[in-house]
C-alpha cells in the first residue's frame, strides 16, 4: 500500500441469528470491487441477535496534497455509490482518519437486510489494522 493510498472501514451493525447469516446479509457491500470482511462480532451482549460486520475495501482516492480533503471525500463518494437516495453525509474528519455513520435503519435495511446502522470510516497511509487485522472494539454499537 502505497502512503497516497487510502483505505475504507465499513462497520455495519447488522440483527443476524448468527455470523454467517451477518455476512450473507453484507453480500452486496462486501461483493465491491476488493472488499473484504475483516471481522464480525457478537455485540448480543448489548442487544439481541446483534452483530458488527466491518468491511474494507480500497478508494480510489488518493491524499496526494491536502490529506482532509481527500478523507472526506473518499466517505462521501462511497456512500454515495452505496445508491440513489443515500443524502451527502456530514463528514468528521481528524487525519489520519475521517467519518461518517449512516443511521437511517429504513434506508440502510434496503442495502442491507437488517440493518441497523453503519459506520463508513476513510484511512490515510499504511493499513491502520495490519493488513486488515480487525481492531479490538467494535466502532459502532447499538443504542
């Protein structure tokens, strides 16, 4: 991975009976173009039947000159390609990372079949989770 490069973290928040079922319903996010699923949990701890999925992928953008710019932009043109009536989101940004959660369960379950909300991350430089090592704690956590 080059330093230009950026890399996107999809966590989506999915009700499943089990992981197999989470995954199969993040089929279209992870059938992308270089998506791969890096971790699923249980978080029926804090609510039934609830799992994080978390997905990365590539972007094609790049963070040649202004790092920010790049993030989030790289957030607002995934979730625009997530389909037609996905609003522009507001996007936080920190370098090296920027984000957005989408929690519109009625549109997000359209894309994904049960889903409750998603958490789209942007990442600038070296793969933040070692070659798509999952982090220790889930990013987005039902309320």
């Amino acid at each position: 991975m080059n330093h230009d490069d950026l890399v996107l973290l999809i966590t989506v928040v999915v009700e499943a009976a089990d992981e197999q079922q989470a995954r199969a319903a993040c089929d279209v996010l992870i059938s992308r173009a270089g998506a791969q699923v890096v971790d699923a949990r249980d978080c029926s701890d804090e609510e039934p039947s609830c799992w994080a999925v978390v997905i990365t992928e590539p972007s094609q953008e790049k963070a040649t000159h202004n790092v920010s710019a790049a993030l989030a932009r790289a957030v607002r043109t995934y979730v625009r390609g997530l389909g037609d009536g996905f609003p522009t989101p507001r996007v936080a940004c920190e370098p090296p990372t920027a984000w957005t959660v989408l929690d519109d369960p009625e549109l997000i379950s359209g894309l994904v079949p049960g889903a409750e909300r998603v958490l789209v991350e942007a990442w600038a430089g070296d793969d933040p989770f070692g070659a798509g090592t999952p982090r220790d704690n889930s990013p987005v956590r039902p309320s």
